[in-house]
C-alpha cells in the first residue's frame, strides 16, 4: 500500500484548494520528508484528510463524545464527534482526496466529499458523500458510501485501526504503554494490538461452562421429578375406562333421542308463529281489498270516458293557437304605429347631418395657407435644434474633462498629504520599539528554545498527573481492598449460614413418608372416580325408567284416539258420496244456461256500432249492447248456489282427508312408539347391567331409588375432602423439595461469589505494589525536568527586559509566542513598508506639479462654449414665439389630420342617417303584410273552435244517455286529467290487491296443514322445560363420564411417556455430562467472568512477538538496550547491555532514552500490523523534542534506514536540528483569517 497524492479543499485552516503530490519532485525521491509549522497551522488536517479519503473517519474526531452538541451554522447543532465538522467555517463545500496504490497493483482516487444545503456557507451540513475511482482503468466504481467504504478498505489491505498502527504512528500511545499500570496497559495493548476479541473468548468460554452444568443440573432434577404407574394401578385403569366407554355410548344414545325431542318443540312453536304470522297478513290482504273498491269504481269511470279524450285535446289545442295568433296581431299593430313615428324623425336627423358635412368641408379649404407657413417654420427650428444640442454636448465634453483633470490633481495632494502622515506615525513606532528590535532579530532561535521548553513543559505536566492519579488510585485500591476484606468476611457468614439451612432442610424432608400418602391417594383417586361415574349411571338410569313408563301411557291413548278415528272417518265418507252428486247437478244446470244466453242475443248485441242504426229495432242507441240486467241476474243466482254447493263439498272433502291423514299418522306413530318401547327395554337392561358393575352399587341398593342419588352425593363429598388433605401434604413435600434445590443453588452461588471476591483482594494487592512502584519513578523523573527548564529559563532571560516572562510564557505559551510573532512580523514590515513610502512621496510630489498646466487650458476652453451655447438657445427662442401664433404651435400634421377627420366624421354620420330611414320604410312594409295575415288566420281558428265545442257536447249527451250518472263538462274535465301512466299504474295495483288476497290464503292453509301433520308426529308428552332439564343432566353426565375417561387415557400415555423418557432421559444426562467435563476443562485454562484470563495469556504472547519486532529496530536506534516483557505479567523492563546485561526497570530509563524505546514499540507495532502486506507510506507524529544531538542523529539514521526498506517516511516535527538536516519539507505557514498555506520546498 502506498500513498501517491493527498488533495485538501476546505478543510479546518487549509482554505482553497491544497495539493501534496508524492510523485512529483521533490517528493517523488525524497525518502523522508518533514511537515512542519506552527502550532494550530494544520498539520495534523493533512494527516485527518488521508484518513477521511479512505474510512470517512480521523483518529482525533474518534474519542469525542457523540451525545455533546456543538454549535453550526445559526439556529442548528452538529455531534462533538461528527467529521463533518471540520468544513471550513464560511465554506459551502469541501472534500478530502487521495491517490493511492492497492493491493492489486492499480491505481486509485478516494473521494470524501461535504457541502452544505443549497451549496451557502449558512445552509445546514448535508450527509457526506464517498467515491471511488480506478485511475489505471479510467472507471468510476459505482455504489453507496455503505459499499465503497468495504471496497476502499480492501483495497487498502487495512481497516482502520490496522491503518492507525501501520501506517500513522501516534508516538504518545507507546510513550503511555511503556510506564503504564497493569490493567491500563492491558487495555492500550488491546487498542493498539486489536486482541479485545481474546477478552471475548474468554468471557464466552466461562458462559458457556456455567450454562452447560445448569442444563445438567435440570436434566438431574427432570429425572427425579418423573413418576410412573405400578402394574395394579394401571389395570385398574383400563377397567375403569371400560366402564366409562359403555356408560359414554349409552349416554350418547339418550342425548340424541332428547334432542330430536327438543327439536319437535322448537319446530312447533315455530309453525305456530309462521301459521300466525299467515292469518295476520291474510287479514291484512283482504282488508285492503275492501278498501280499494272506491278506487275500482273511479277506475272504471275513469276509463270508460278515455274516447273523449281526442276531442276534448283538438279543441284546447285550437283554442291555444286562437289566442296566441290574435296576441301576436295585435302585437304587430302597435309595432306599426311606432315604426311611423320613427320614420318622421329619422327624416328631421337625414336633414341637420346633410348640412353639417358642407360646414366642415369649407372649414378644410380656408385653412390651407397657414398650414403651409407652418410648415416652412418648423423646417427652421429644426436646425436650429440641432445646432443648440451640438454646443450641449461640446459643453458637457469639455466640463466632464474639467472635472477629472480636477479630481485627479485633488487625489494626488490628498494621497500625498496621507503618506506624510504614514511616515511621521512609522518613524515615531520605530523610535519607541528600538529596544525590542534583538527579538525579532533572534525570532528562530528564541521560539526554537521556546518550543523545546513547550515539550519540557508537558512532560512536567504529564508527570505531576500520573503522581497526582497514582495517589488517588492508591486510595482507591486500598478503599477497594478494604471493601473486598469487608464483603469476604460477610459472604464468609452468609456461606456458614446457608450450609446450616440446607443440612437442617434435608433433614426435614427425610421425616415425611411420600411415598405411603401417594399410595393412598392414587387408591382414593380410583374411589372417587368410580362414585362420579356411577353417580352420573344412576340418573340415566332413574330417567329411563320414568321415560319407559312414559312412554307406555302415551302408547295406550294413542291405540283409543286410533279406535274413535276410524269411526268418524266411515261416515265422513258415506256424507261426501253425497255432496258428489249434489255438486255435479249444480254445475249442469249452470252450465245450460250459460249456453242458452250465449247462443242468439248475446252474439247479436255485440255486432252493433253505435250512431248507427239497430236492424231488429232502428234505434241509433244501444243502452244493451254490452250489458243486459235481467239475464245478468238469473245467471248470477245460478252461479251463487253452485258456488255454495261447490263449498260443501270441498269443506266435506277436507274433513275426509283430515281424518284419513290422521288415521294414517296415528297408525304410523303407534308403530314407532311400540318400537321404541322395545328399544327402551334394551337399553334399560343394559343399564342395569352396567350399573352393577360399579362398586358401590351393592351397598346402594339397600337404599330406596328415591335416596340413592342423595347417598351417593354424602360418599363423594367425603371421599373428596381426603383427598384434598393427601394433594396438600404431597404439595407441601414437592414445596419443600424445591426449596432444598434452591438453596443448593444458592449455596453454589455464595461459593462461587467467596471465591471471587479472594481473587479479587489479591488482584489488589497487586494492583497497590505496582502503584507505589510507578509513583516513585514518576517522582524521580518529574525532578529532572524541572532542573532542564531552569536551565532554558536562564538561557533566554538576556532577550526579555520583564522578570516575570518566564511566567507569563507559562501561563500562557501559545499566546507568548503569537506575541513574538505578531511583533517580529510587525517590525519586519513597519520598516520596509517605511522605506516605500518614503519613495511615493517624491513620486506624488512631481506627479501634482504636471498636472497644473492642462488644467489651466481646460478651464479657458469652458468658458467660450458657454458663450456660443447662449447665442444658439436664443435665435431658437424667436422661432419659437413665431410657430406658436400659428395653430397655437400644434404640428402641421396633427392640424390636418383632425380638419380632414371632421370632413369624414360628417360624411360617415350623413351615410348612417340615410341606412336609418331605409331601414324604418322596411320595416313597415314587412309589419303591415304579417298584421293582415294574422288577421285572417284568426277567423278561421275561431269557426274551429265552435265546432269541436258541438261534437263535445254531442259526447257527453250520448255518455249521459248510456249511463244512469250525469256527467257535466267539468267532471269528464276532471276524468280526463288523469294519464295513460296513471291508469296502468292504478290497474296493476288493484290487480296486485286480487292477487295478494289470493296468495296469502293460499299460504295460510298450507301453514295450517304442516302445522296439523308435525302436531301428529309428537313422541312424548314431556314438555319442553322438563325435557331441555334431563337434556342438561344427561349432557352433563355425558361431559364427566368423558373427561374421566380421557383423564385416564392421559394417565395412561403419561406413564407410557414417562417409561420412555426415563431411558432418554439418562442417555441424554450421560451425553451432558460430556460436555460439561470438556467446558470445565476448557474454562479452567481459559474462562473466567471479565475475561481477563485468556486476554492475560493472548496478550502476554502478543507483547512477545510485538518485542521482537521491536528490538529489531532497537538495536538500530540504541544498541544498549533490549526490551523485555516481566515474566508472568505485561509489565515492560530493558535489559542494558553496557551494564553487563543488569536488567532495570523502564521508569529509570531518561526522556531521550524514553523516546527511542518508545519509537521502537512504534515502528515495531507498524512490522507487527503489515506483516502481510508491503506498506510503503509511514507518517510518524511529535516526539523528537526530548532528543540531545547525537540521539536525535541515531533517529533520523533509523528513519532512513526504514526509507532503504522502501517506505517513504514523514515526520511531524517543530525540532529545528531535524527540519534542518531533512531538505524535503511540507511546509505549511499561517495566513491571515485563520487560513494557512501549504507549499512543498526542498532541493
């Protein structure tokens, strides 16, 4: 992996677009390069951006705290740990973008983007963004930042924290590790080794282990806790099923015959309704019948008077027309009058238009003289315009030239005047910082020292904390051991006291005889099953002993009810022979004279036309061509006793089937109840054969049936209360039984928790040693820091008049040394910018003197164009006053336009008039001839109307002659206002009446007949309530006897389950205790709780190879020392060589020796995290502060050594000697605004 460019637009103080191109010179050969610059310039932006480019994360944006929010833009917050918040303030947008080399050989571009909303430095920040290009192939790799962010990172060959390691190294997390405590460089180990997942495994192990011996545990007391049948007992089951099984079909039995009982009632009383129901609407049918024959009768008026109707509607249509055509004519006679008045005024109009058209063409021809003189006037002013415009704009062109030579020779003075100000203000500030000059003189030097007693400063800082936090946690530890003694010693108690309760627990529950209180439960349980069922077989039996007797009686009225049947059904017959005959004669005398009316007279009458003559009689009217009275009336007296005939002999033909209908329900009924009498008997033996099979029946049957189902209740009820105290003795042992596993469980807990908190006052002990130890050595090392200060306080005292700088600087280094600078760059620039001003004065002063000569002729050449523009303005003004006598100074073509437009305007009103009057003689001749045309067609109309109003009149006499009502010209009005629609909607109403009293007859005899047939089929004479009763009883005997029974098939399959399990179940067991075993084994080497055990030896092994590689590098930087890890902890100590190999601790080791130590774990880790891979780009932070000369050489010397291996180095430094001897530097200087500039120098 190798970096190629870095391109920064901006990003936090590199405003504008920055490019580092590692492929160009001097960069392309530089094997080790330095980026330098003041504190806060943004040299570490450079490093922030190669990381955003790549993961969209930078290492000092990763330990803040994400639930702070920090100001934005006004009005909005963004996350203390969010990246994007390192947009330049002001920006709209900027991104970070490397080029780099991957693991396949090609060349890539990573783009990490930011904007903000509507691309305005005051939008709100917008989600980043991340793109990916392969330069080799020229191909934008396409997906989401959630995709090319996996991409990237195997194109790297790194993720992130390997990134960190490998290829920027923060020398500050080694300088930590080297002195840290036990538990603290245990968790850097894991932040700069990533081997946290060890912690894990361990921690999963110890889960694991614990998880596992629970589920043994279980399965042990899932062994204990199943129970099995003995061979009795489980015959004694089988019995009593096969007891129940018959007592469920007989059951069964009985509960279908109740229910189809019940139904016959429920059907009953619904036919009732439904017979009801048919009477109510029968009534309601056939009242709406009689009250609609008003209606019939109107109806027949209504249509017997419809041949009136085209008459009546020719006549009224006459009529509308008659009066419409007299309207219109007179209309039209008024129309007439006024059109004659209007002729006389359009004549007087015609006349006064015809006279004004002469007045204004004259008017036109007397004013064409002065129009020409006009004409000849305002050529003159024409030119004489533009002669005076011509002397404005020579006048404005030469004020204008005034103006500027004016205002140029006025800045000049005034330029000059400033710049005499400048020089007097510089040469005065000159004067009072003389003294302070040596300063800015020696500004390398003296921020050089400055900045190496910054480093000097922290260090001091750093080590006052770590003796300042090794004493709090001394405190801390021996608080801890002291608690951890306190809670051994109350765990110590609480352990002595469960063992007490659990040994007394188990004693207690040797005492109780279980097994002899389940015995005879299971015998009671047996006992009491039997009483249920054979409580529940005596009321089935009780209740078809009653049902039998029942059933008997209602068998015997039948056979009588039979008996007086077919009595009555003999003579219904003999009765209706009878009526037969009677009907049959009635019907021939009907029907003869029927055919005697027909044959002659009535065939005759209905040929006759009325208005024409009769050819027997002559009359013209035929009052009885349709209908005749008398003849009516002997067919009708005819028709009335047949039909009174007819009835008696359907109502005797009804009774006849009635009664045979009933014989033969009766027959059949017999039948099935002599039956079902037999299939009672069957069932009623076999009930009291199984009734005898119950144990308790030979001691009831002393008892009389009455009493039995009491007695059998009283032995339950006893039986039932003993069984309750056995089920509450063997729930108080199970009770019991738990909570002896529980405090076995807590008593494992306990031991579990005691052997902890021993680990753990140990693990203290420990802890407060190695404090003590570090706190010593921080102490020792804090003192020679304070003597190297003191020395490079006096070494700079002679540059400072003021005792109290060296304070000063402390309290506040960064702005000290912005002082320094601010006044070096201040008097830099204060004496060039002296010196320039000084020239500009003499320039400006000879530059004034030039400019006064122009200025002088510009101003004479003003004053005569100012006389010749005054000339011109007035020979204009004469003109003027000339042309404005003439039309009031109108234009010539205005003044014709408006004479020669009144000239048209009268001829276009003459023409207008002349249309009017041709117009109104139009109209009135049109008029005249419309008016004598109405007139004739309304006397024609009106000889119409008489006539229809005769052949009306003749109707309605013929219709009065017809008909015994009189009807007048207003009723047959009133009739005939009644539609087609009407009348067809009125005669299907009353034809929907006839045939609704007909339906609901028709519905009501068949109800009543079904009703009749299902009264017939009735089975029992128990009514509804007694039978829904025994139904709820015998469903309720039914419902226990299957409940017991399937109580015993579980019981059954239970004990078959349970015979079968306690075989798996061991199985199961031995294979658990396996595992377990192989957990234990597992979790002794490697589990415990935290975790701390397999990361102590993943860590230890780690800190091994992590050594190797860094005392390869070492023994190139120091060939005194070799780094060794303290057997049996993760504590570091140097072996030195020049010392005959005495080994010492690190906490003697200088800051120099310190920092090559820590160096080597640095470049060591970077050879431990890119084992794998060839990473040719290494970025090392700060650190060579502390160095003396020789060390630093030995440094740079390994750091090209690392070159030579083929990485390119850089190295973050404000050290002087070392920027000095690297020539190849990214320099990166601080701008105005808080922007900086980036620039690559070197040879």
């Amino acid at each position: 992996m190798k970096i190629l460019a870095i391109r920064i637009h901006n990003l936090a103080s590199l405003g504008g677009k920055t490019v580092i191109d590692f492929t160009n010179e001097p960069l392309s050969s530089a094997g080790i390069f330095a980026i330098t610059g003041p504190t806060g310039s943004g040299k570490s932006t450079i490093l922030d951006a190669l990381c955003l480019s790549l993961y969209a994360r930078t290492p000092r944006y990763r330990h803040a705290e994400n639930s702070i929010d920090v100001a934005d833009v006004k009005g909005s917050t963004i996350k203390q740990g969010d990246v994007r918040g390192i947009l330049r303030d002001g920006s709209s947008s900027g991104y970070a973008e490397v080029d780099f080399v991957g693991v396949d050989g090609h060349h890539y571009s990573s783009t990490w983007s930011v904007r903000r909303a509507r691309n305005k430095a005051e939008g709100n920040l917008q989600p980043y963004e991340m793109s990916l290009k392969n330069i080799s192939t020229d191909q934008d790799i396409p997906g989401k930042k959630t995709e090319l962010l996996p991409e990237i990172e195997r194109l790297v060959g790194l993720n992130f924290e390997q990134f960190t390691r490998s290829v920027l190294l923060a020398q500050g997390d080694f300088t930590a590790f080297l002195k840290a405590a036990k538990d603290e460089k245990s968790s850097l180990l894991e932040k700069l080794t990533g081997t946290h997942i060890y912690s894990e495994i361990s921690k999963k192990v110890y889960e694991h282990h614990k998880e596992e011996s629970q589920n043994l545990k279980v399965l042990d007391v899932q062994r204990e806790g199943i129970a099995t049948l003995t061979t009795e007992e489980l015959k004694d089951y089988k019995i009593q099923k096969e007891k129940l099984g018959t007592l469920v079909k007989a059951d069964e039995k009985r509960f279908e015959e109740l229910n189809k009982q019940v139904s016959w009632h429920e059907r009953w009383i619904e036919l009732q309704g439904s017979v009801q129901s048919a009477k109510q609407k029968y009534d309601s049918a056939f009242k709406a019948k009689e009250e609609a024959k008003p209606r019939e009768v109107k109806f027949q008026q209504i249509v017997g008077v419809q041949s009136a109707r085209p008459i009546f509607t020719e006549r009224n249509g006459v009529k509308q027309q008659h009066s419409l055509k007299a309207d219109n004519a007179s209309k039209l006679s008024t129309k007439i009058d006024f059109l004659k008045k209007d002729k006389k005024e359009a004549d007087e109009s015609f006349k006064k238009a015809n006279a004004a058209f002469d007045i204004k063409q004259k008017q036109e021809q007397e004013a064409q003289p002065l129009l020409n003189a006009a004409k000849a006037l305002d050529v003159k002013l024409l030119e004489k315009s533009e002669q005076v415009e011509h002397a404005s704009e020579e006048l404005i062109r030469v004020n204008r030239k005034l103006t500027l030579q004016t205002k140029e020779s006025a800045e000049v003075l005034i330029e000059l005047g400033s710049v005499k100000e400048e020089i007097l203000e510089l040469q005065q500030w000159k004067a009072d910082n003389e003294s302070r000059g040596p300063i800015a003189e020696q500004e390398n030097l003296i921020l050089s020292k400055l900045q190496d007693a910054g480093g000097i400063l922290q260090n001091l800082k750093y080590y006052n904390a770590r003796i300042k936090k090794a004493e709090e946690d001394i405190l801390i530890n021996r608080k801890e051991q002291e608690d951890f003694l306190n809670k051994g010693d109350a765990i110590e108690g609480d352990l002595k006291q469960k063992k007490s309760d659990f040994e007394s627990l188990t004693a207690a529950l040797s005492k109780v005889s279980f097994e002899k209180n389940e015995k005879e439960k299971a015998a009671l349980d047996t006992s009491i099953e039997d009483l249920i069922g054979a409580t529940a077989h005596w009321k089935l039996l009780f209740s078809a002993v009653s049902e039998k007797d029942k059933l008997q009686q209602t068998l015997k009225s039948n056979k009588e009810e039979l008996e007086h049947t077919t009595v009555k059904l003999t003579q219904a017959k003999k009765l209706l022979v009878t009526k037969t005959l009677e009907k049959d004669a009635s019907l021939k005398m009907l029907e003869k004279a029927k055919l005697a009316a027909a044959e002659s007279v009535e065939e005759l009458r209905s040929h006759l036309v009325p208005e024409e003559p009769c050819p027997v009689c002559g009359s013209s009217h035929h009052p009885y061509a349709t209908h005749h009275p008398g003849l009516d009336h002997v067919l009708d007296k005819l028709e009335a006793e047949h039909k009174k005939i007819d009835s008696e002999y359907i109502n005797q033909l009804t009774l006849h089937n009635t009664l045979g209908q009933n014989a033969t329900q009766l027959e059949k009924l017999i039948k099935e109840q002599e039956k079902k009498l037999l299939e009672k008997e069957t069932d009623l033996a076999e009930l009291k054969r199984i009734w005898s099979s119950f144990q308790v029946s030979t001691q009831c049957n002393t008892f009389p049936q009455e009493e039995r189902s009491s007695w059998l209740q009283q032995q339950l009820k006893k039986q039932k209360e003993r069984q309750q105290k056995l089920q509450e003795a063997l729930q108080s042992y199970n009770k019991q039984k738990l909570e002896l596993e529980n405090h076995r469980s807590q008593l494992d807990k306990l031991q579990i928790e005691y052997d902890q908190i021993l680990n753990s006052i140990k693990d203290a002990e420990r802890n407060l040693k190695t404090l003590e130890e570090q706190k010593q050595n921080d102490t020792n090392e804090r003192d020679k820091i304070n003597k190297n200060l003191e020395e490079l306080k006096e070494a700079l005292s002679g540059y400072f008049s003021s005792k109290e700088w060296f304070e000063n600087w402390q309290s506040n280094p960064d702005s000290f040394v912005s002082q320094i600078k601010d006044f070096s760059s201040n008097w830099k620039s204060n004496i060039s910018k002296l010196d320039s001003l000084v020239r500009k004065q003499e320039l400006l002063s000879e530059k004034s003197k030039a400019l006064e000569t122009p200025l002088n002729v510009t101003r004479e050449e003003v004053t005569s164009l100012h006389k010749k523009y005054a000339d011109l303005q007035n020979q204009n003004k004469k003109l003027l006053e000339q042309r404005t006598v003439l039309f009031k100074g109108s234009p010539v073509t205005e003044v014709e336009a408006k004479l020669k437009a009144a000239v048209e305007s009268a001829k276009k009103t003459l023409e207008d008039q002349r249309k009017v009057l041709d117009k109104i003689n139009e109209d009135i001749t049109r008029n005249s001839a419309q008016y004598e045309q109405l007139l004739k067609d309304v006397n024609s109309l009106s000889k119409k109307v008489a006539e229809l109003k005769g052949q009306l009149e003749n109707w309605i006499s013929d219709y009065n002659a017809q008909n015994e009502t009189i009807l007048s010209q207003e009723g047959l009005l009133s009739l005939l206002e009644y539609s087609q629609d009407w009348i067809e909607t009125e005669r299907n109403s009353l034809r929907g009446i006839d045939e609704g009293v007909m339906q609901a007859n028709s519905v009501l005899k068949e109800r009543t007949k079904t009703l009749d047939t299902h009264t017939k089929q009735r089975t029992s004479e128990m009514s509804l309530e007694e039978l829904t009763a025994i139904r709820v009883e015998v469903e309720e005997s039914l419902k226990k006897n299957r409940q017991a029974s399937n109580e015993i098939d579980f019981k059954i399959n239970q004990d078959t389950q349970n015979k079968k399990l306690i075989g798996t179940l061991l199985e199961r067991i031995n294979k658990q205790a396996d595992v377990v075993e192989n957990w234990a084994k597992l979790n002794e080497i490697i589990g415990s709780a935290d975790g701390k055990k397999f990361r102590q030896i993943a860590q230890e092994y780690t800190l091994d190879v992590l050594l190797s590689y860094a005392n390869v590098h070492l023994e190139v930087l120091s060939k005194r020392y070799i780094l060794q890890r303290i057997p049996n902890s993760l504590g570091l100590q140097v072996l030195d060589q020049d010392m005959g190999d005495e080994v010492r601790t690190v906490y003697s080791l200088s800051g120099g020796e310190s920092f090559l130590v820590s160096l080597a774990l640095a470049l060591g880790l970077a050879s431990l995290s890119s084992a794998r891979m060839k990473v040719e780009s290494l970025f090392i932070d700060e650190g060579f502060g502390s160095l003396d000369p020789a060390t630093l050489n030995i440094a740079m010397d390994a750091l090209e050594r690392l070159h030579n291996q083929g990485r390119k180095v850089g190295v973050i430094s404000h050290v002087q000697e070392m920027t000095e001897r690297i020539p190849v530097q990214i320099k990166v200087s601080k701008q105005q605004s808080g922007k900086s500039k980036v620039e690559v120098v070197g040879c």
